[in-house]
C-alpha cells in the first residue's frame, strides 16, 4: 500500500460495495451517493461550473454508473472502479465546460466512457482533500477526542487562529494546547490508516 504522502484521496471502491450495489434489496446506494458525490462536485466547481451545473455533473454520472451496474456492464477485473469514475467525470465536466449545459441532454454512455487523458493534478489535490475530509468527519463522530478538544484543534490548525487567542477561549494553556494538536493529530493518522486499510485498492 502506498503512504499518506504517495496516495490520493479519491475514494476507494471496495468489493463489497460493489456486490451490495448489484443486489436490488441492499441499501448501498446511500453510502455509494455519500463517498462520491462530493468528489465528483468539487472538482466539477474547480474546474469552473456553476453549482447548479457541478449537480447535474453529479447526478449524470451517477445515473450512468447505476445503470453500468444494473446491465452487469462493470468488472472490477479489467480497470479499477476509481478510475472508471474518474474518467466518466472528467468527461462529463469536459462537455459541459465546452458546450454548455445542453450538453448533458446529449450525452451518450460511449461519450462518458471514452478513453480521455485521467484528470490532472488539479484532480489529485482534491482526492487529497477529500480523503483528509472524511478522516476529519470520522474524528468528529468519535468518542476518542471530546468535542471542545477537536473544536480547539479545528481552530488552532484547521483556522489558523494564534494558540493564545484559542487556548483563552477555550480555557486551557497554550501548552494544554498542542497536547491536544498532537492527539488529534495522531488518531488522524490512525483513522487515515484505517480509511485505507477498509477502503483498499479496487
């Protein structure tokens, strides 16, 4: 497995998944909506659309991807999922950066899977983001960190407010401080492992 450094942070497919997409009466398409929604939307605002325009980028794609799943049309075995997406995305983006919204009424499934340069490092910076994101919210939910700890960490390193201003306000020592920085810091990484870990690489 590659480190932290060396991996994106587009999520992972998992086999599993994609089993419980391919049965009708498995409620996965939630979870599935949940982890890659809001890559597919982010990129799309980066790469200059609208709101409004970057949702139907999402809905397109997922609508395709539904109906690649339903006909049996995805094999995990010759391509990885991550990239299949990625490539639907980024041509559907494409499209719509260069004719207009219109162009989603004319999309085909070929025009969606044809085999387009993968996205650049624009891309992979928004992976990156993306996955830190899910280990934050994962740390939110936690019973590991209090929350008064993780908002103190949040504004400290995530705010980037002076440690005096945040130890005040939350009524600790600048010294209490960064004990907390550095346990949130370390169970980020734990769940970072463990992201990769129950993710893997499809």
């Amino acid at each position: 497995m590659k480190s932290n450094t060396d991996s994106t942070i587009f999520p992972t497919t998992r086999f599993t998944l994609l089993a419980r997409l391919n049965d009708p009466a498995a409620r996965a398409w939630d979870e599935f909506f949940s982890v890659y929604g809001p890559v597919i939307y982010r990129m799309a605002l980066h790469r200059g659309l609208r709101e409004s325009d970057a949702e139907e980028v999402v809905a397109v794609v997922m609508r395709y991807f539904v109906g690649t799943v339903a006909n049996g049309c995805f094999d995990p075995s010759r391509r990885p999922f991550r990239h299949y997406l990625r490539r639907a995305s980024n041509n559907v983006i494409r499209r719509v950066r260069r004719d207009g919204r219109s162009a989603l009424l004319e999309l085909s499934l070929d025009d969606l899977a044809s085999d387009e340069p993968l996205p650049d490092a624009d891309w992979e910076r928004v992976e990156r983001e993306e996955r830190w994101q899910a280990c934050l919210e994962r740390m939110r939910s936690s019973s590991v960190v209090s929350p008064r700890d993780f908002d103190a960490f949040e504004a400290l390193v995530l705010g980037g407010e002076p440690a005096e201003k945040v130890a005040r306000r939350f009524g600790v020592t600048t010294n209490r401080l960064y004990g907390i920085k550095h346990a949130v810091i370390r169970r980020l990484r734990q769940i970072r492992e463990e992201l990769d870990a129950e993710l893997g690489e499809v």
